[in-house]
C-alpha cells in the first residue's frame, strides 16, 4: 500500500512546511480521561509579568485541548462514515471508528495514495488583543522589538506592503490560498473541479479516460483488469488501458467531462483550490494576498496602516524577554481557533476484488478525510509545544509563588490530555488508509 502526504499551517503571513505521516502498526488507543484537572490557577497574580504569563497558560491549554477532542470527535464522525459504506460496524470513539475500517483492510490487496494539502491560519485578531495585554504589562513596544519585516496589523485603510484579506468569496487579483472560481480557464496547479483541458490529469473524470488510464473505472475497460486482457466490459480492480466512465487514477487525455478531486497540469475552467497558492483573477474562497500600493486594504496589512483597526502583531520574534512567554501563550490560542480553507486532496485507490467497497468509500468521503487531516496537523505542533514546558520557563520570568506553580502543574496535566487526544487524530489518518508506512 502506498500513501503520501502534504500539509501547510498557515499563520497571517508564511508556511511552516510539509509533514509526512508514519501510520501505527497496532492500532489506536483511546485518550486517557484525566479528572480535576486544571483547577488550581484561581490565586495566581495576573498583576505580575510571570503570573499574567501563567494565567495565559492556562487559557491556551484549556483552549488547545477543547479544539484537540473536537478533532477527536471529527474523526469519529468521518471513520464512522467510511464504516456504513464498507459494511463494518460503527466505533463509539475515533479510535474504535478508525480502527473498524482499517481492520476492513485485512485479507485484500488495496493500494491507496492519498496527497492532502491544506493552508490553516490562526486567529490573528485574538491573537494581536492578547499579545496587546502582555506588552502592555510588560511596559514592552512592540512595533520597536518586533523582528524586522515582521509586523503585522489588522487594517481598514490605505497598506504600504502586502495585504492578506481572509473572507469567504473575495473578488481577487493576487495570489490565492484556497478555492478560486473564475469564468475564464484558468492555469490551475491544484485540485479543478469543472473542466480540465490538460493532456494529462490525475483524479476522476465522469466521462472517463481515451488513453494511457491507471486507475479504478466505474463503467467499461478496455486493456488490462488485475492484468487479465480485457476488451470491454467492467473491472472490478485495476484498471489499465481506457475506461469510458467514472475513472479516477491518471490519464494522458483531456477530461471531456465533469473533472474533479485532483491535479489537472493544464487549464481549468470551474474551481480552482491551491493550498499553497496560486494567482487568482476571479472569486477567492480563503485567503487572498496582494499588494494595494495606495489601495484600500480590509485584512491583514505586513507594513504600514493608515487605519489600523487592532493592535500591531509579532509574527516573529519579540524581543521582550517578560512578554516573550506570554505572547508564545497567546500564539498557542490563537491557533486552536484555527481555520482552514478547503483542504485540496487527490486520492487514488486500486486493489483486488475486495477492495470496491474500500475505494469506493474513500473516494466519496475524501473531501470530510481532507477536512479532518487539515485539522489534526493544525493543532498537532502546537499542543507537542506547550506540553513540553516547564516551569523552570515561567520562574525565569519572576516569582510565580506557590499558587503560580501550582496552575502551571495543573495545566501541564491538561496539555498531556490534549497530547494523547491529538495522538488518537494522527493515529485516524494512517487507519483510513489501513495499516501502512508512510513513502
């Protein structure tokens, strides 16, 4: 079995990267349900730069562990989906539900590839209001100790330099990440929904595919079945050669019908969705990214704002040694009040005779899997990040006292339950594939 993987976490300005996923070889285990947790933060002095940066734990690890069990419970949702098409019996968490439909995996030959991209993005308001209540306790200004090229402010006014608008569909000239709908065709290097005029594509097209097909064919194949010469009629496995309806896999032909669900190399005439970015002229349903000159910018400005609307933001470093802990507290909020625009997944699914059932699923709930994959990877490094703190980090700041050291072992004990939460969502990606290693 094979499987890729890509994902972008997006904050208001720049990406962190791709992250490759190693499925687990014996299944998922449940969350642990850890009780009393988190309450013994009420005599902390928030007047203190260390006790305000304490308190600001807690609000990020209660926040971050409520978005992790969210996930959880998306999961569930989706494996349970995927449950009721194959036949196999429904889980009462994410871990049981996921597990269920990998255990369906066992005994048949099924070869998946799955490509998930996605661009998530913080809550940069809250964000700036938060970080605003810790430089102004720690006497700290942001616009003079933010890294250079880094600020960012929330504008409704003229902009010096780029402007990101974060609305759902916004008229775009620039560069957008998410969905683009444009009239025109349009150079597409994501996943087109609507027509696709490339001579080679990888996805499914209605219609079918007249040459050099690789793949699933829901109507008529002709060339190779499982390797068996075929001339014509249906394929219950892998098709090779030509199928004249619903194939999805790779072809060397244009699509004359309804394109979906993948990479079209060529022009697209529908919708557009490329996570990592693409230039727009038309409807942006996430994120679009421009530079206004002396135009009006209603989103997020990276320089100059004539009309600023909240506080300036640090997106880099702050170099504000009290309010550094804080404003990272703040981040870690932030992000648990992510969202994403629509994940962009291709996903291709072959095997023997028993895998119908598993491809078909697969393919009809790829857009809910992509959705749950964005989410888990969204929140995955910044739940790993605060669980490693100690409070050594917070004592360095000043003198948290013993009710200070108190909420932050509190705390800790919350972000280890977020950790084993998020941990079940990881695990539920590799089970929709079936037990498998990363390539």
């Amino acid at each position: 079995m094979k499987k890729t993987s890509g994902f972008k976490f997006m904050t208001a300005a720049a990406a962190a990267g791709t992250i490759g996923i190693m499925a687990l070889s014996n299944g998922c285990s449940a969350a642990s349900t850890l009780n009393d947790v988190g309450k013994g933060c009420s005599g902390v002095d928030i007047t203190a730069s260390a006790g305000l940066a304490v308190k600001g734990f807690q609000t990020a690890t209660d926040a971050l562990l409520a978005a992790a069990q969210k996930v959880e419970a998306q999961w569930m949702t989706v494996c349970n989906k995927l449950n009721a098409e194959v036949g196999a019996m429904p889980g009462t968490d994410a871990a049981s539900a996921c597990g269920n439909f990998a255990a369906f995996f066992n005994g048949k030959t099924v070869t998946v590839a799955l490509d998930v991209q996605a661009s998530c993005t913080a809550d940069v308001k809250a964000e700036a209001s938060c970080q605003a209540t810790c430089n102004a306790k720690a006497n700290c200004d942001v616009k003079a100790k933010c890294e250079p090229g880094k600020l960012s402010v929330e504008c409704n006014g003229t902009c010096s330099a780029q402007c990101d608008v974060h609305a759902p569909s916004f008229a775009c000239q620039g560069t957008c990440q998410g969905e683009c709908t444009a009239q025109a065709a349009v150079a597409c290097s994501g996943e087109c929904s609507g027509s696709c005029d490339a001579p080679t594509w990888s996805g499914t097209c209605d219609a079918g595919c007249t040459a050099s097909f690789d793949g699933t064919c829901g109507g008529n194949c002709n060339g190779t079945c499982d390797g068996n010469t075929m001339s014509g009629g249906t394929c219950a496995g892998h098709c090779k050669g030509t199928c004249d309806a619903k194939a999805t896999g790779s072809c060397m032909a244009k699509c004359t019908g309804q394109f979906s669900g993948g990479k079209c190399t060529g022009m697209c005439t529908g919708k557009c969705n490329v996570a990592a970015g693409a230039m727009c002229n038309g409807t942006c349903n996430g994120t679009c990214s421009y530079t206004p000159g002396s135009a009006m910018c209603q989103g997020t400005c990276h320089g100059m704002c004539s009309a600023e609307v909240s506080p300036p933001h640090c997106e880099g470093k702050l170099d504000c040694s009290a309010s550094a802990e804080c404003n990272a507290n703040c981040h870690s909020e932030a992000s648990a009040n992510f969202n994403c625009s629509q994940p962009q997944v291709t996903l291709t699914c072959s095997g023997d005779g028993g895998a119908g059932k598993i491809c078909d699923a697969l393919i009809k709930y790829q857009g809910d899997i992509g959705a749950a994959w964005a989410a888990t990877f969204a929140l995955k490094d910044q739940i790993g990040a605060v669980a490693g703190k100690t409070v050594a980090v917070f004592q360095a700041i000043g003198d948290i006292g013993a009710s200070g050291a108190s909420c932050f072992a509190a705390q800790l004990q919350v972000a280890v339950k977020a950790q084993a939460s998020i941990s079940v969502s990881v695990c539920a990606t590799a089970n929709v594939q079936g037990k498998a290693s990363s390539s």
